[in-house]
C-alpha cells in the first residue's frame, strides 16, 4: 500500500511537471485562445469577469470542476466568476433551469458538486424534470418549493439569457472559459496546440492561460 501512494504521488507530480512543460508561457491569439470578433459588455468594474460556460452531463466539465474551483480561489479579488450552464438542445435545458433554481435558492454552493457527482461518480441519469426533482427531494430540498421557483418566470428569464449568452460568445463546445468578454480559452483549444495531453495536463495549460489572459485584461482597466 505505501508502495502504491509513492507511485501514485510520483505520477501526480509528473503531470504537474508535464503540464507545466506544456503550458504556452507566451499565449498566441488563434491558437491558444481565441479573441471574439466582436467584445461582449461586462459589468465587473475594475476586475476581471470570467465566465465558464458548462454543462453538468459533460465529463470534460466534471475533470475541469475541481481545478476550476482552486483557480477560482486563487485569482481572488482579481476575478468576477460566473457560471453560464448552456443548452445546445432542448433536452438539456432541464439542467439549465436545475443550475438557475438552485442559484435562486441559495443551495447552489452546497449541491453545485453534488450535481457532477449524481451524474459521474454514481452515473445517475439526472436530465429531466422528474429526475431533477427527485435529486433535489434526496439532497434535503422541499419539492413542491423546488418546482415552483424551477417553473418560475425568473428562472426562464435566465435560461433565456444563458442561451443569448451562449449564442454571443459562439460557444460550442463546453468546457470554456470567457475571459473580459473579449477571450475564449478551453482544454479543447489549448490542445490544438500543445497536443493530445493527459486532462490534468491540458487543465494545468489551460488555467495557465487564463492567468496570462486576466493579467492581460487587468492592464486595460
């Protein structure tokens, strides 16, 4: 067993090596971000907004989730975060208006996880509005209170300008990060140009990047 954590460690600190290798230190416009031909308004004053576009079924967001989350923390007040669930097709609006709900209600810090989890780790099915519903019901939230901010008029107000939002930015493809409404950045993106990479590299390569991005943004505020 103490074996197997060495080896297990070993190889942790190889990607992170990898991916550090692998990170571009002079990001191209093109080829290792993408710049909007025309800028999207923000309303973060002095900082940085940055918006992931996401979809909770992707499991290229659930890799992304955690790595995400500790750059989030570590950019701080340099930083405005937001999340834009998108909906390529209608089956996917239900986990729109999950997202929206929750946010409405203030469980979404508590159950954001929990959603990725039902859906990756126990492989739950989790699309529709009775199967979102039950998952709300199990995680301690009052259905029938569920169901009527999750029909609300606020909630499809949202839902509406995520797709707006979606549309805008030219999104398509999730995991993707907006950046100052202007830079489009991805594990996608960044492995057209350093290669077909372990995921934990291509995180690492990506939020190295949205560092270079931000830093980028800042200087124009």
């Amino acid at each position: 067993m103490r074996f197997l954590k060495h080896v297990l460690a070993a190889l942790t600190i190889s990607l992170l090596a990898a991916g550090a290798q692998a990170a571009p230190d002079n990001p191209q416009n093109g080829v290792d971000y993408r710049t909007l031909e025309k800028p999207q308004q923000t309303d973060s004053g002095k900082k940085v907004e940055v918006i992931e576009f996401f979809w909770y079924s992707c499991p290229h967001c659930n890799a992304l989730e955690p790595d995400l989350a500790a750059w989030v923390k570590k950019q701080g007040d340099n930083i405005v975060f937001k999340r834009v669930p998108v909906a390529f097709r209608d089956s996917m609006v239900p986990q729109q208006k999950l997202y929206y709900t929750l946010e409405a209600m203030g469980k979404l810090d508590e159950l954001h996880a929990k959603v990725f989890n039902v859906i990756h780790v126990q492989r739950k099915r989790t699309d529709t509005d009775a199967e979102i519903a039950e998952f709300v019901a199990k995680n301690g939230i009052d259905k029938q209170k569920f169901l009527e901010v999750y029909n609300s008029f606020g909630v499809q107000s949202k839902v509406k300008r995520a797709t707006q939002l979606t549309q805008a930015y030219q999104i398509d493809g999730v995991p993707l990060l907006a950046i100052d409404g202007r830079y489009l950045t991805s594990p996608s993106i960044v492995s057209a140009s350093i290669g077909n990479k372990p995921e934990p590299v291509l995180h690492a390569a990506t939020l190295q990047v949205a560092d270079w991005l931000v830093s980028k943004s800042k200087q124009g505020k």
